[in-house]
C-alpha cells in the first residue's frame, strides 16, 4: 500500500501597526509670554496646551520645562525662543523673539552662579579641574543616593589613580558673561571602554581609554527644581565620559 502524505495549512493575516495617533497641532506650539511682576528682565511663558510635554529653549543657554516656564534674561538683547511639544503622535516646534531693554546685573547674582563662576565680584569666570590627590575623585555609587549619602560606594579611585590620562589634565571654564564653558582638553579625554568603539583614534590607558579630543567650547546653563542640573550644551563634558554628560560630585576648583 502507498503510505498516505498529509498537509496541514494555516492562513495569516498581517498585523497592522499601532495607531500613534495625530501629532501636536499649529495652535498646541502658539505660546505666549508676558515679563512678570517682579522683573522685567524675568519672562514666563506659557504653552498653550496643557496636556502635552513641553520643552522649552529660552534662546540664551538656558531651558525650561512644562507648560508654565520662566526665563532669565540679565543682560539686554533679542532671544529667540523656541517651545518644542510632544505626544504619542510626534513633535512640533514654534519660536518667536523676545526683546530685552535692559542689563540687570542683580539677576547675575544667583548663588549657583556665584559658585560656580565666581560671581559679578569676581573675574567673571573660574577654572575647575578634578582634584586627583583626593580619595573617591572618581568612582561608581547608586543613584538615587544610598543611606551612605553622595559617595562612591561600589567604587572608588585612590588618590592620582589615573595619572597620566587626560582624565586629570582637562580644564572646565565657567564664564558668567553670555554663560560661556569653555572645556579645555590638552588633546586627549579619558574615556570608558564602551566608548573607545566611538572614538576610532583611542588608546588603552589605566584600564580605560584615552582618546584625542580638541577644546570644546559651548554654553551652560541650570534647569532648577527638585533635582538641580548643570546643562552643557555641545560636545563639552565633566570628567570621565561614558556616554552621558553628568557632573562629578567631588570635583575641587583651581584658581
């Protein structure tokens, strides 16, 4: 007898992609601003739209967040500001400018601005670099914080650990006037080994890598709230690189 042969089939469909749903609208971008009662020099601004994200970029270095924002604007210019909004459906941006009269050098006086730059008593700028004699100048610990506080805990470098890596030969300039940052490299960076793909030229070097990197210059700025950052805008960073731009906790200034 011939062996019987059997065939089994099956249909499918297609599957249809997710619905994103319809991105922000003209009107969800026509933002409006007014200066507030205390200053003239102190903007808020507001989108029209509550139920989306917004981001805003104040047009002088510094950002914002929500649909109600303020900028500040010590010195006396033309800013052109830009909201940027979100949702599940895309993104939309609208800008417009905002015109300054004045200088008010009272606004300048920010103690994060003080500390870090110096302040309007100063020299108007300050170098930082990172303080290698210390113990823990480096180091990997949880974030948030564990109950040991802002310290290095799974990690630390010892003190002039990494010497001879660019890691200790850069220079971070804060300047007040325009929020000027200047990252002076001496040619090279430190940087971790995930990243040594991403820099073609990089060297091994105490267990990381060195790479070549000229000066960077940008601006920097502070996004205040539960949680203060220090913003760098362009291809500047603080310290070691890994990625992601993050300010290291023990660094010490140099005058």
């Amino acid at each position: 007898m011939a062996a019987a042969g059997m065939m089994f089939l099956s249909s499918c469909e297609k599957d249809e992609p997710p619905t994103l749903g319809t991105g922000p609208s003209e009107a969800d971008v026509a933002f409006t601003f007014a200066p507030t009662a205390e200053n003239a020099n102190i903007i808020e601004f507001t989108a029209p739209n509550a139920s989306l994200v917004a981001k805003w970029d104040f047009g002088n270095g510094t950002s914002g967040e929500g649909t109600v924002a303020r900028g500040t604007y010590p010195l006396k210019g033309t800013y052109t500001v830009t909201l940027t909004v979100f949702n599940s459906g895309g993104s939309r941006s609208a800008s417009k400018e905002v015109t300054i009269a004045e200088d008010d050098a009272t606004l300048l006086s920010n103690p994060l601005y003080t500390l870090l730059t110096g302040g309007t008593s100063g020299k108007g700028y300050k170098t930082w670099v990172i303080d290698s004699t210390r113990a823990a100048h480096m180091g990997v610990g949880p974030n948030p914080s564990s109950a040991l506080g802002d310290v290095p805990e799974y990690w630390a470098a010892a003190a002039m650990d990494k010497s001879g890596t660019g890691l200790y030969t850069d220079q971070y300039k804060f300047t007040l006037e325009a929020f000027n940052f200047d990252h002076i490299t001496s040619g090279t960076v430190y940087i971790d080994n995930e990243q040594s793909a991403n820099f073609p030229d990089s060297y091994e070097n105490k267990g990381d890598f060195d790479a070549p990197y000229a000066d960077q210059t940008g601006k920097w700025s502070f996004v205040e709230g539960a949680d203060t950052v220090l913003k760098i805008d362009g291809n500047g960073f603080l310290g070691f690189f890994t990625g992601a731009k993050r300010i290291q906790s023990n660094q010490d200034q140099r005058k």
